[in-house]
C-alpha cells in the first residue's frame, strides 16, 4: 500500500512527488483505476473536516469539492467503525481500510494513510480504491447471481446424456432462480439427431426433458416428465422465443392473457397453480433451436425482474452448447454402435452342434466403443466354430479393423484351417494392416483373438489363442473351470507359434468366450476376474436358466457403466445319435468302388433314404475313385445324415484336388465336375495325415432319426 508523509502546506512540490510514486506504485496499478488522472487526496483539519478535495477523489466518489469541503470526512463513510478515526484526533499516525459511499449508493472500499503535516494542525489523507461495493441489496443480488453463473457452469454439461444435461439445468434454477422449472426439448434432439425448424405455433414434436421443484415432487396437476408437449398456438411470445428472444410475464394478467393464447386447450396442464410470474429463455445452439427453459414464481412474493431474465438468457446460451454437446455425442455413439452391432452375427443360433447367444454392450463412455467382436461359424460336416475377439483401441478405427478381421476370420474358416494355422494367417493379416497405417498410429493396430472348432460327432473342440482369456467350460453338473490353454502373442506380434489345445465336450456342456471388459471391475487381478466369472456362470447354469437369460444376468451383474466393450458368447454343445453317421475303410484298389457303392445303397436304405440312392452311390463312387488313382489307402468313408445328408471320403494323401472342365475328346477329368453338379457343396480339408474330401447333397423330406 501507498505510504502516507508528513508535509508543510508549502511543500507542494514534495506532495506532488509522492502523488507520482504512489500512481505508479503496483498497489493502486492492481486495483484497476488507472483512469484516475490523480492520487485521491484529502486534507483535513484536527477535527476532521475535509479542507480540500482533490480531482481524482471527486470522480471516485462522483462528488464536487464544494459538496464535501466542510463537511466531517466521517459523512462520507458507509461504515464509521473501519475507520479508525481516534488516534488522529489524538495526533498520531492512522492507517487502515475506509468503505466510502458512492452518490449512486455504491460502495468503494480505500485502503488509506493519515499523517499530521509539519508546523500546522492539518492532516493529508491519501487512499488507494482496492474493490468496488454496491449496496448491501445489490451487492447480495450480485453474489446470489455471479454464484448462481458459477454453479451452472460446474454443473451442467457434466454429462454427455442430453436428458440428464436437461435435467442439471433445471436443478440449477431451483429453488435458486424460482419455484419450479422445465426444460422442454424436441423429440429428435432426445435422439441425437438435429431439431426441426419452425416458425410459428402448431405441433412443435416437443417432450418435457427435464423438471425441478422447490416443494417438492413434481405436480401431478402438470404436464409430466416425457410427456409430449401439446401444440402451440401463434403467440407472439413463441415467436419471439423462436427467434432466439427471453419473455418474462411479470404477473399473473400476462401468463394468463398470453399462455391462454399459446395453449387455449391446455392452460391447466402447462401453467402451476398459483403462478405469478415466469420467464423462459429459449436454448439456442449453431443456430437451432433445441427447445425451451421455463421457470415460475408461485410461493416468491418478488416477481421476475428484467436482471433475472438477463441471467436466465446467460445460464440457457451456455447450456444450450451444453445440450447440443450431449446431442451430437448420442448421434456419433448412436452411429458408432449401430456400426458394430451390424458387423456382428445374429445373437443366437441353433444348429446340430451347438445352440449359442451371443451378447455385445458397448462402453458408456462415448462414442469410445472399441471392436470386441464374437462369431458363429457354420463348418462343413455339421462343425462349428466359436470366434471371440477384441481389437485395440476405441471409435470407428476400432469397429472398421474389428469388421476386417471378422471378414479375414471367416474366409480363413471356409478354408478348414486348424485353430493354430488360423490365428498364423490372421496375425499376418494385423502385421500388413499395421504397416499400412499412419506411423503414429501403427503401435496401436492389434487384437486378442480366440478361435475353437467343435466336432459334434466327435465331441471334441479344439481351441487356440492368441493373447486372449481362456474360455470358462461348464459342465452339465454344474461344475465350471477356465480352459487350460498355452495362449501365444496377440495378433500382429508375431515371433512365436500357436498352440492348438483339444479337449472332449460332453453333450449339455456350456462354453462361455468373452473379452476382457467382463473383467474390468477387477482392476489388474485378471486371474480373481476369471474365478469371479467362472462362479458366476457356474451358480447360473446350475439353475437351469436359458442361454439367453444367463447371459443377460452376467452382464447386469457389471457396472452400470462399463468402461470398456464387452462381448460374450455362450455355446451350449450338442452329440449327434450315433445312428446318424455311418463309416467304413477299404484298400486302396479299384474293386471297392463297387463295395462302398453297396455299403452307401444299404445304409441310405437303413435310413429310408433309397430315393436318394442315385446321386449319393455317384458321389461315392467318383470320390473313391479319385482317391485310389490319385492317393492311395487306406480310404475311409463316412457319410453324415442331417438336414443334408454329407459324403467324406479320406486318404492319405496331402494334394490339392482341382475342379477342371473336361474336353469332348478327354477319358477322364469328370469325376469332381459331377460331384460339384450334385452337391450343393463340395470342398477339402486337411488332418494330421492326408485329407478328407466332403459333399453335401440334399434331402427335402429326411424322416426322424432313431
């Protein structure tokens, strides 16, 4: 603070020197009156009447020096007791803050120094303004609205949900700005897409959003919280709203004469009880309207005034961006999730193998979703494959390399690879897509992928993973356990092999793959996560509850709000009757055409099947053919009865069969053409040693078996 110095009257120049000090002087540069052209001066006699009053004191306080010379200092104080006025009386030194009243009312708060003048009874008083003060009426209604602007801004748009912004923006204006509040908004906005434009009354598509009230639960008399929003007539304050305008009805004559207007047939249902005054402000953000705050006085004696529609203007501008904010998320989350769930399969299926659901729930956070993905795949020779994956990253780049690797997943199926060749080719594929991406984005191109192929006729599954958690195997007792696997790199590490595990699946048996956001809520213990799990769907499947319902009930079970995507599958594994399938060995030598020809009429006859006797023994023979000129033996024969009946014909040998067009003059080469032209599917695939050649054919009416 400035330092107040003993002068003689006739020292003037000293006085005008410590004036410049004090001007320059960081206290009063900080206090914000560098307009002042002066130091605010005063000198006073022993008594302490003002013997004269400098410039800049006059325009701090907006009075002439003839209003205040001879009159006590003490007139111009708003509050004697802060200044310290006794020991300049006695003679000595004063210093301390002064709070003196402006003409208008308003308070200027001056820290001040008061030193007695050499050789004269006289006193120089020189102040430093620290803040300005209205009254104490004004400024409490400063600080209830500079709080009220503060509140608003930490509260609202804390959420990226519009309804639960809605919501925030009507607990904001009660009880603080009135006794009850409404935020209505169009019924697109609540969907995240953009509002309608209108001009004018009629049906607007408005939904009451949001509602507050000091008293209490919201009135029953009103219109409730989702409910639409009855039209409109043309008033002219809707029109004036919808020009981005705030109307304040100061009484009860106005609400009554223009809302009767605005709703003739609705007057009860959007006007309270007892209300005498509202103002409404509409929400204006990129130039749409979004909809309209509302807030009433019923129980305030004190009407709406034109600083509480200025402040409602303010609160709603900054809200609306808000709102808008929270809109534009629900379109881009919207979008983002539509996006994954149409690049995954159907949620359940029902097949000889197996009957599975499937479930995907998709991060609260944003349109952070993330590419988990699950698959069901149809294999030849009523096989089935499982498929659980979880792409690295969050948003669309996530979906879009989650939908390649889904396509590049079921590609690689068609071609009967085993689990561990399988996961080789799909973690070539990540390493060529990370080499294609941006540098600063090529470090974040990867996935966790787990790949099992179930044989119903067998009842085994083979399984592979590529840095993803074990699947959970629930028994038909009721006993659970993680699947023992040896889990190799995630994909597009690369370096290291995969391992195929195999293990029997008894009929009834529940296989539960799913990603790691199952596992969220156990911070970094994966292993207690799994255990947690594995109990879960345990107690589950012990109480004979559907696929569909436990899976339901294990996602219930993880927060409200999961940080990251989750994707489950359960797979319930079904046996083939033994009666269904039908298999013999014969050597390699062209007289056992004829003997699997007849060991085919007589097992199709078995199965009442003799209609289909023609194309089958045709297949068979060709196939075995191929495999005794072009393979060697032993040949092995199975044959497959379901909704299709399939033919599988092995040999020991590893080479491609090649579908090729024979020429006229050609003796052979026809043998897979007729196959392709009888079946409705043909292919290969390949074992430990050898192959198996496969067809499917078509039975239109197959009787029940066994």
């Amino acid at each position: 603070m400035a330092g107040i110095y003993i002068y003689n009257r006739n020292r003037t120049d000293q006085v005008a020197e410590e004036q410049r000090k004090m001007k320059s002087s960081t206290a009063y540069a900080d206090v914000g009156f560098s307009s002042f052209d002066d130091i605010v001066t005063a000198m006073l006699d022993a008594q302490g009447i003002v013997l004269r009053w400098s410039r800049a004191a006059a325009e701090l306080l907006d009075r002439t020096a003839e209003e205040v010379c001879g009159n006590p200092v003490g007139h111009l104080l708003a509050d004697s007791s802060e200044c310290r006025a006794e020991p300049m009386v006695n003679g000595m030194p004063t210093a301390g803050r002064a709070l003196l009243r402006h003409r208008s009312g308003a308070v200027v708060e001056v820290s001040f120094r008061i030193y007695p003048l050499e050789n004269c009874s006289d006193f120089l008083m020189l102040a430093v303004p620290t803040r300005c003060r209205t009254d104490t009426a004004k400024w409490q209604r400063s600080r209830h609205d500079l709080e009220l602007r503060h509140q608003a801004s930490a509260t609202i748009g804390r959420s990226l949900d519009v309804q639960r912004t809605a919501q925030d923006l009507a607990d904001v204006l009660v009880p603080a700005l009135g006794d009850l509040a409404w935020v209505n908004l169009a019924e697109s906005v609540l969907g995240g897409d953009e509002p309608p434009k209108f001009l004018g009354g009629g049906e607007l598509h408005l939904r009451r959003a949001a509602v507050a009230s000091a008293a209490g639960p919201w009135p029953a008399a009103l219109l409730q919280p989702g409910a639409p929003v009855p039209p409109f007539g043309d008033w002219p304050g809707l029109r004036a709203l919808q020009r981005g305008e705030t109307i304040l009805l100061r009484d009860r004559a106005g609400i009554k004469d223009g809302l009767s207007r605005a709703f003739p047939d609705a007057f009860s249902l959007l006007v309270p009880e007892h209300a005498h005054s509202m103002v409404a402000s509409p929400l204006f953000a990129r130039g749409f309207l979004l909809g309209t705050v509302v807030v009433w006085r019923t129980k305030w004696a004190e009407p709406f005034t034109d600083l509480d529609a200025g402040l409602l203007a303010d609160i709603a501008s900054a809200a609306s961006l808000s709102v808008d904010n929270a809109r534009r998320y629900t379109r881009e989350h919207r979008a983002a999730v539509a996006l994954q769930q149409r690049l995954l399969p159907r949620a359940t299926t029902d097949t000889p193998a197996s009957v599975t659901s499937g479930f995907y729930l998709p991060a609260s956070g944003g349109a952070d979703i993330s590419g988990d993905w699950f698959d069901v795949i149809l294999l030849p020779s009523l096989r089935i494959a499982f498929v659980v994956g979880d792409v690295i990253g969050h948003g669309l780049p996530a979906t879009a390399t989650m939908g390649r690797l889904r396509t590049a997943v079921q590609t690689l199926a068609d071609l009967e690879l085993g689990p561990e060749e399988l996961l080789t080719h799909l973690d070539d594929l990540v390493a060529r897509l990370a080499a294609e991406a941006d540098t600063a984005h090529q470090d974040t191109v990867g996935a966790t992928c787990l790949y099992a192929v179930y044989d119903p006729i067998a009842c085994q599954c083979a399984l592979a993973s590529a840095g993803h958690p074990p699947p959970i195997l629930l028994q038909p007792d009721g006993t659970g356990s993680p699947v023992a696997l040896s889990p190799g790199p995630p994909l597009g590490v690369g370096g290291m092999p995969f391992e195929t595990t195999t293990i029997g699946l008894d009929p009834g048996s529940v296989l539960a793959l799913y990603t790691d956001g199952l596992l969220d809520c156990h911070e970094h213990d994966v292993d207690a996560g799994i255990q947690q799990l594995t109990d879960r769907l345990a107690a589950l499947i012990h109480s004979s509850r559907p696929l569909d319902a436990i899976g339901r009930t294990v996602l219930a079970d993880v927060a409200p709000r999961p940080r990251d995507d989750i994707a489950l599958l359960l797979a319930s594994t079904r046996a083939l009757p033994r009666d269904a399938t039908a298999s013999w060995e014969f050597p390699a030598d062209p007289a056992v055409v004829a003997r699997a020809r007849n060991a085919t009429s007589h097992q199709l006859s078995a199965w009442g099947l003799e209609e289909a006797s023609f194309t089958v023994e045709l297949v068979v023979s060709e196939l075995v053919t191929n495999a005794i000129r072009y393979a060697g033996g032993p040949i092995g024969l199975r044959l497959i009865r379901d909704a299709t009946l399939i033919c599988e014909v092995t040999d020991p040998s590893n080479t491609q069969p090649r579908l090729r067009r024979a020429r006229t003059t050609d003796e052979g080469g026809r043998g897979l053409f007729l196959v392709a032209q009888f079946a409705t599917r043909w292919g290969c695939r390949y074992g430990q040693s050898g192959k198996t050649i496969w067809a499917e054919q078509p039975l239109p009416e197959v009787p029940p078996v066994g």
